[in-house]
C-alpha cells in the first residue's frame, strides 16, 4: 500500500478521533506497520496531502474513475509481485495488530456476533 495513502488516512483517523479509543487503536496500528508518525515533520512534508482532504481525494479519484469511457478495456490483473508485495504488508499490519493483544482471547478464524 502506498504510504501517501497510508499517511492519509492516519491523517483521516486523527482528525474523527472523537469516537474514541478504537479509532486512537487503528491508528497506532496502521502507524506501526507503516512506520509513520503524524507528528514527523520530514514525513508531513513528503506524504501528506494537505490541504486536500482524504474525502476530497477519494471523491476526484471516483470522478476520474467514471469519467473515463465506459468502452475502456478492463484493468489488468494484479502482478503476481503485487500481490507479493500486499501479502507482506497485510501480514506486518496483522502482526502489530496482534502486539497491540486487543484481540487477546479470541479464537483465530472463529467470528461470534
């Protein structure tokens, strides 16, 4: 995943903290597996996308999205290398999750409502 992507979001994140500590845990979550850190001035300076927000992206994004001719060939299918590579990253952010023991006791694989 790209950290730009990633920054924003945390960006995201800390700006609607406001619904408490299990946004602050994604946070610290996402933070540890991407090694970033919102109060890093070198990092705000090369990943941020001030002053648009992560709405106002995802908005030009979809709009770029559909612009585009419905007659369009359909995207490629993702690299084998791609795939390699979001392997890697979910399975770093699943590990700082399990370090975080928020899901301490719970059985893996099992879901309960």
């Amino acid at each position: 995943m790209d950290q730009k992507l990633v920054y924003s979001i945390l960006e995201f994140l800390e700006n609607g903290a406001k619904s408490g500590e299990n946004i602050e845990v994604a946070s610290q979550c996402l933070a540890d597996a991407y090694q970033l850190d919102l109060k890093n001035a070198e990092q705000r300076a090369q990943l941020s996308v001030q002053p648009h927000s992560l709405q106002e992206v995802f908005e030009a994004g979809l709009a770029s999205l559909t612009a585009g001719s419905k007659a369009e060939q359909p995207a490629a299918p993702k690299s084998s290398s791609t795939n390699e590579a979001y392997d890697a990253a979910f399975s770093k952010f699943l590990s700082s999750l399990k370090k975080t023991k928020f899901f301490d006791g719970v059985v893996e694989g099992k879901y309960i409502c």
